[in-house]
C-alpha cells in the first residue's frame, strides 16, 4: 500500500470508531476484509489511527472536521506536511482536497483543545494534577514507551537483556522497578521472541511493576489477586515467591492465565469464589484508565461523569470484599491505573472511614511524567486481633 492508500484506510476505520464500534473491532474488521495489506501496512494504519485517537480534539480543529477524514488531514498539517501529497484521489488516496478544505485556517486553537482533554473532566483533572496538568496531558498525546517484566526467578534483567539482542531487540533497565526494562529497539518482534515464548519476560507497564515493588515482602506468603484479569501482577507477584490466589468478576478474563503460568514456570490457582483469608488482598481495580490513555485512548472520548460515578461504586464495593477476606495483621493493596483523586485517595480516606481497622501505611501516585503509565498504590495494614 502507498503512504496515501494507509491514510484513506485509517480515515475509514476512524469514521467506524466515531460511528460508536470499539477502535479494536475496527481494526480487526478493516484487516479481515483486507488481505492484501501485509504486516507493515496494517502496523503503520494502526499507528494513524492510535494518533489520531489520541490528539482526536486537536487534528479535528485542524483538519475543520471530527471525520475520519478530518483527522487525518489534522494529522499531517499537525507535522507540517503537505496534504495534497497525499490527497489525490489516485491508487486508493483520499480524494483532493475541496476547495474549502484546501483553503481553511484554523482558528486559534483553545489550550484543552490542544491538550485534547474532554471540557467536563478538566476540573477533576486539574484538582488531581495541580501545576502537572499540562505536561501531564500532554504526554498523554504521545505513543507509549513499550516495558518488559523480567522474570526474577529464572532470569537476571542483564542476561535479559543479552537474549533479547539476539533476538534482534534492543532494551535498557529502566529506574521504576527492578525487574523493568525499556525496549528501544524491535519492539514489534518481541512476542516471536525466545525469552518471551520462554516465559523469561513479560510485556508490562513500568509503573504496574513499579506497584508491586512497593508491596511488602510476599516470599512464602499467601496472596489473593482480587481483580487479575490478564494476570499480570498475578505472575508477578508469584515470581516473587508469593503462594498466588487469582480471582475476577468475569472469569472469561483470566483464561490466558493458566497458559501465561505454565510458559513463566510460575503455580496459580484460579478461584471464582475465593474463602478464607489471606496474608495480601491485590484490589486492582475497574478504573477510569485515566493513567493509561495514551495507550487506550479511545477510553478518553467513552468516560462520561455518570460511567465515571460507577466506577466509584464499584471501587467501594471490592474494597468492601476485599476487606473480608484480609487476615488480622495482613495487607490490603488498593492500585487503579486511573491519576484522579476520585478514585485513588478520596476512595480510600471514605474506606478508612467505613473500616476503622485499616490504616494507611503507604500510598503513592504515578503519572507518565516518571516514565510509565499513571497508576496509584494505596497500601493499608489490618489491625492484629
């Protein structure tokens, strides 16, 4: 495919995504019904479209349209290019550019219109970010960086790293945990790697790691993954020697687990009614993902303040759960990968109160300023009997 042909498909997609389908089941459909795009096609339209999901209000203001094809036009003057370049209508290009397209100067552009942050949620934003509002937002307009998890108990992060290169992948140790590496080269070959296909490293988020190397020591201990989904921390956590427990709402979620553990040499066990008590209670709750936009950033656009007033309840109902199933003396660890203080340190101060026998031993709050996603820790202690 020509440069213009993967910008009229992404305009299509986007018109798709804008029509209300999930950005995924865009992409999946567009390349289903599209076999003679190769890999690098259908990895560079991806791109396009991610983009554009994440600068959608400001490439709209741009390009004088929320279209697909407003989008894309706000995408290339957003880097100067040229758009006649690329809208010719020839070889499957977007067709030329109207008149009034052609000679439309934007007005000046509003600063949450440049930030491409949603009107209704900027108050809770800036109360939650302070004098970090702006370069934090501004990150969230940009691609994340790709994070491995290196699996401590079989591997060294530098013999990692070793095997990784000669897989052709480039990665750094990266500061926000010990176990995290940044991959700076190749990242698309990682999951045909040999230390991935090996279980000695896992895709992960820095931050998510970071999280866990805040909790306590789990060596031996007996942990529930309250919220595990994917099973992420869950692997994690077991690396670290944690006898692991892994429970969700929607057990559908956790059905890769069992394949994720065997590959990583880790033992979980899979609870839909998880009793008894525990030595660490894992509540990684539904959240706003506010902290992780700038890789899903079509949940920027879907928020709204009664779905957002949900997961509040939510929130209060599985620490309420969660609460139940804490052992005397034993630790409950509340994460989102949300940086609003509704559902980070509100949540928590309104569970101290219905729970006077927690207390607040740490918390801590990550924006993609220190590199990773945006995440929050809360780790409370049970009172001994």
């Amino acid at each position: 495919m020509t440069p213009a042909a993967r910008f009229q498909a992404a305009a299509e997609i986007l018109d798709q995504f804008l029509s209300g389908m999930p950005a995924e089941q865009c992409l999946t459909r567009w390349a289903r019904n599209s076999r003679y795009a190769g890999s690098k096609d259908r990895a560079a339209i991806r791109d396009i479209v991610y983009d554009a999901l994440r600068c959608k209000r400001s490439y709209a203001h741009l390009g004088g349209a929320e279209t697909g094809r407003g989008l894309v036009l706000g995408a290339l003057r957003s880097r100067g290019a040229d758009p006649t370049q690329y809208f010719t209508g020839e070889r499957h290009a977007p067709s030329a550019l109207t008149p009034l397209e052609a000679t439309y100067t934007p007005a000046p552009m509003p600063e949450l219109v440049a930030l491409d942050c949603p009107d209704w949620l900027a108050p809770d934003m800036k109360t939650s970010l302070g004098t970090d509002l702006a370069p934090v937002l501004e990150s969230l307009r940009q691609r994340a960086p790709v994070f491995l998890r290196v699996n401590l108990a079989r591997i060294s992060r530098e013999h990692a790293i070793a095997q990784l290169a000669q897989d052709g992948i480039g990665a750094l140790p990266h500061l926000l945990a010990p176990t995290a590496l940044e991959v700076i080269d190749n990242p698309r070959a990682i999951q045909r790697s040999r230390p991935y296909l090996d279980g000695l490293v896992e895709l992960q988020d820095a931050a998510s790691q970071a999280v866990i190397s805040e909790l306590p020591d789990v060596q031996n201990q007996t942990v529930l993954d309250y919220c595990a989904g994917g099973g992420g921390k869950a692997l994690a956590l077991a690396a670290l020697g944690a006898k692991v427990t892994a429970h969700d709402a929607n057990p559908a979620r956790m059905q890769d687990l069992p394949n994720r553990a065997a590959r990583a040499g880790a033992k979980i066990a899979l609870s839909e009614q998880p009793e008894g008590k525990f030595d660490l209670v894992l509540t990684d709750v539904p959240c706003s993902g506010s902290g992780s936009w700038r890789r899903s950033p079509a949940g920027k656009w879907s928020l709204t303040r009664n779905a957002l007033d949900q997961l509040h309840l939510a929130q209060m109902q599985i620490l309420d759960n969660a609460r139940l199933h804490t052992r005397p003396d034993g630790w409950l660890a509340y994460v989102t990968c949300s940086m609003l203080k509704s559902e980070n340190q509100l949540q928590i101060a309104n569970f101290l109160d219905r729970a006077p026998e927690f207390e607040l031993v740490k918390e801590r709050q990550l924006t993609p300023l220190e590199g990773g996603d945006g995440f929050y820790l809360a780790l409370l202690k049970a009172r001994a009997a």
